[in-house]
C-alpha cells in the first residue's frame, strides 16, 4: 500500500478527510482520579472526544477499534482519545475542551496549554492534527497522524489523532480497516505504557526499549490482532473490500522496508534505526518483522505474555533475553542475517492466521 507513514514516539500516520466544531463526547463517566490505579485493568472503556465536524462513522469506528483492541489486550485506563477533524472552528474548540479538561484534573494551567496546543508548526500539539487532516485534503492526499502524549505524571494515557477519513472512504485507497489496525497500534502503545510504573521520564524510555522494538512491537500486534479478529469474524469486514491477508500484509511491509533499508541504509543494523535517524521509516517494518521472528523462535505471545510483565523488574535487556531466549545483541545479529535472506524464506517464520 503507498500510504504515507510517519511515525514518531508519538505518532503514527496514514493518509486523507474533511472534518469534525468542538463538541466532545465523553463515553462514560470518569474513573476515579485520587487513586493511582495505573497498570491494573480497569472496566471503564476509553473515553473519546471528537471534533463536532466528525462524522458518525468516524466516531463508531474510533470507539469499535479502541473496544476491540481492549477486549483482546485488556483495558487500561484511564485513557482519552481526543480527534480532529478538518474544520477550523470545530477544531479550535476541540483545543480548548482539551484545555478545559486538563485544567479541571490539575493537570495543566489553561492559559498554558492552549498557548502550547495552539502554536503553528509545533509538532505533536493538538493544532497540527487539525493541520494534518487539512492538508490531506487541500492536497487531495491521504496522511494522518496519530500519537501517544502522556501523561504516566498525571495517571492518564492520552491520544491525539488527526481525521481517520478512512471511516468516511474519503479516498479511493483507505478503507476502514486500515483505520482500525492504526487504533489497534496505537491501543499497543498504551498497553506498553501501562507496564511501566515509574515516573521517570529517562527510566520509561529505556524500559520500552529501542525504536524498532517499541513501533515494530504496536504494528506486529496490530497486524496479527486485526487479522486473527478479522478471520474469526469479531471485526466488520467493509463489503466489497478484497482485505488483505495477515501474510499479504506482512509480505507488503516486508518489501516496502527491505527496499527502504537497501536504498538508504543497508550497513545499519535494526537497533541502530531510532526515531531521530534517516531510515526510522524503515524501524517500523523491519521492526513489525523483528517481532514476527521472536514470535516464532519463542512465541506465540512472548511480548505480551513474558517480555512486558517482566520489564519493570529485570530491565530491559534481562526482560528481553528472559521472553525471548537470545540477547538483544545476538538477535541484532541473527536478524540482520535474516533480513538478507529471500522473501519466500522469510515468508515462511508467518503463523497461519
Ligand atoms: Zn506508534
């Protein structure tokens, strides 16, 4: 698929819209906010604000992806989703009903979080994913952006996201189901989080681990969730809509960041490729592959089920060497021989979904 993708720590992307005037709607109460309940599963479900300009099927689709994704992995909270549309009053009042909440839960001074969230051509503040949405359509090109902004200090995970016009079929190329496997990526980033307790900014960096390992770990799980639930019927399937196969899927990433890699950086090993480096982009393929061969050498759910209940006690690496049975290093090497392999080769370390 030629979507664009950019990614950051915070931000996922896709592609394309129209938009959303700030009417939030909160879908259930709030949970209790004087206790730090973080990490322990919670039964109140992602709490969901969107841009007054944002369709019904937009927001049907958010709360089911995000619902989905939470009865597979657990629900952790409290959690708000927060997403733009394209029309600038609708999202200029958005801003200020984020800003509204933070200041009612202590979390930050209005005046303060709406210079903050107002500001042009700052990256990750609730502005630029009302300007994403828009450019996607001036443009007549689909890109989105999504991404995780805290806050483990306040007892919250939050999401932002740009319009997910995939709902909409807005463009010829995106269709629902690409937006649900990006809520599903994103969901995987609150599920990493909520294994980590500290408070410490530097320490939960480390405990997540490399780029790859943190963006490849939320697009693997996102691959192979979204397709085990497509299989089974659990998720709509849009009528019409040739879905690609969870193999088909892997093969198209698989390619996409082998040809990336050989092109830009075919020295660099995968733990070299970090957020700030060239070839990030190709972090998040190789990085979903990286997963997809732990996952056969120790699998079927080592993450989940050894490496993400064990890394606030050993570290990383220990964590690491205790789920997958190997290094980080000597994976860096084993995979790096296994990149150079042939795809059919490769193609074949797939469990059958
Ligand atoms: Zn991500």
């Amino acid at each position: 698929m030629a979507f664009l993708k950019l990614h950051s720590t915070k931000l996922i992307v896709f592609i394309a819209s129209w938009g959303c005037v700030a009417c939030d709607q909160g879908s259930s109460a709030s949970p209790p906010a004087s206790e730090d309940a973080w990490g322990q599963p919670t039964t109140h479900p992602a709490q969901l604000f969107f841009a007054s300009d944002c369709s019904p099927k937009v927001r049907d689709g958010v709360q089911l992806g995000l619902a989905k994704a939470a009865a597979l992995w657990g629900q952790y909270g409290p959690l708000e989703y927060w997403v733009m549309g394209t029309d600038e009053e609708a999202g200029q009042a958005l801003i200020r009903s984020f800003c509204d909440r933070r200041a009612e839960l202590k979390n930050k001074v209005w005046g303060g979080c709406m210079s903050h969230h107002q500001e042009e051509a700052s990256q990750h503040n609730m502005l630029s994913y009302l300007r994403v949405g828009q450019e996607a359509i001036k443009r007549n090109q689909p890109s989105s952006a999504m991404g995780r902004n805290g806050q483990r200090e306040w007892g919250l995970h939050i999401f932002a996201s740009s319009y997910p016009f995939g709902f909409d079929r807005l463009f010829d190329q995106v269709y629902p189901e690409e937006e649900i496997k990006t809520l599903f990526h994103e969901y995987f980033h609150a599920v990493q989080h909520a294994h980590l307790f500290t408070k410490e900014h530097a320490q939960r960096e480390a405990l997540l681990g490399p780029t790859w390992f943190v963006e490849g770990g939320a697009e693997y799980m996102a691959l192979k969730g979204t397709a085990t639930l497509w299989a089974s019927g659990q998720l709509p399937r849009t009528q019409g809509y040739a879905l690609p196969s969870f193999r088909e899927r892997m093969r198209t990433i698989l390619l996409d960041g082998k040809r990336y890699w050989q092109e830009n950086c075919p020295d660099l090993h995968l733990s070299q490729m970090t957020y700030d480096h060239p070839c990030t982009h190709a972090a998040y393929s190789l990085g979903a592959w990286g997963h997809a061969w732990l996952a056969h050498r120790a699998g079927p759910d080592p993450y989940l089920d050894l490496f993400l209940p064990s890394v606030e006690r050993l570290g990383w690496d220990s964590a690491f060497q205790h789920a997958f049975g190997l290094t980080p290093e000597a994976f860096d090497e084993a995979f790096h021989a296994f990149l150079l392999k042939e795809t059919e080769e490769q193609l074949a370390i797939l469990p059958d979904i």
